[in-house]
C-alpha cells in the first residue's frame, strides 16, 4: 500500500510516497520551487519518516530540481539535522546536476547528517 503526499504543481514541486511493500520512502523533487514549496520540503519529508516504520529506506529523486534558493536550502538542512534521529536503513540521493549535487552536499556536511547520505 502506498502513501503519496504532493505539494506545487507539474512546474515545481515535490512528492513524498511511502511503499510499505519495500519499506522505503520515496521522495521526488522537480522544477524551480516557490518559497512556500520549498520550505515544506523538510518538514513534509522529515515527517513522513519519522511516520515510517524504523529501518525503512529514504530515496531522494533530485534527479529534475533546478538549484535551490535560501528557503529550499534552510528546508533540505531541516531534514539533515533531523536525519540521524530517524533510523533510516538507508539514504540515497539521485542527482544529475553537479550545481544540485555541490549544493546538497555541502549543507549535508554542515548538518548532523553528514556521512550518512549516499549520492548516486
């Protein structure tokens, strides 16, 4: 069974589903977020694993995003300082964008989550 959360729109948004078959959450970003948008990201995702059964798998498809303002930065770092609390089996964050990638990275080696994200 399958849980799927959305915010934005087909431009820009993001969704967060939980498969409970694979225990895994999966989140998907694309576009250029608005502030609203982009400022739930963390809370919205953070959420929903804490909700998620200890052990479950997080997978971030960033793969679409474009390059994030302050609002979509400070969102993605609440989610990495909370991350080591949240017994994630796993953390694997899709991208395809080296700007994306630089920017992902480096608030997750300030946060308390670093060294537990694995880029593909």
């Amino acid at each position: 069974m399958e849980h799927v959360q959305r915010m934005g729109d087909d431009q820009a948004g993001f969704s967060v589903t939980f498969d409970a078959t694979t225990a895994t959450v999966r989140v998907r970003a694309w576009g250029f977020m608005s502030p609203e948008v982009a400022g739930a990201f963390g809370i919205l995702v953070r959420d929903s694993c804490r909700i998620s059964p200890k052990r479950s798998a997080l997978v971030m498809d960033m793969t679409e995003i474009k390059p994030m303002r302050d609002e979509g930065q400070g969102s993605f770092r609440i989610l990495m300082d909370a991350l080591p609390s949240l017994h994630m089996s796993s953390t694997t964050v899709l991208v395809t964008s080296q700007l994306v990638k630089l920017q992902l990275l480096r608030i997750a080696n300030q946060s308390a989550a670093k060294g537990y994200l694995r880029f593909a």
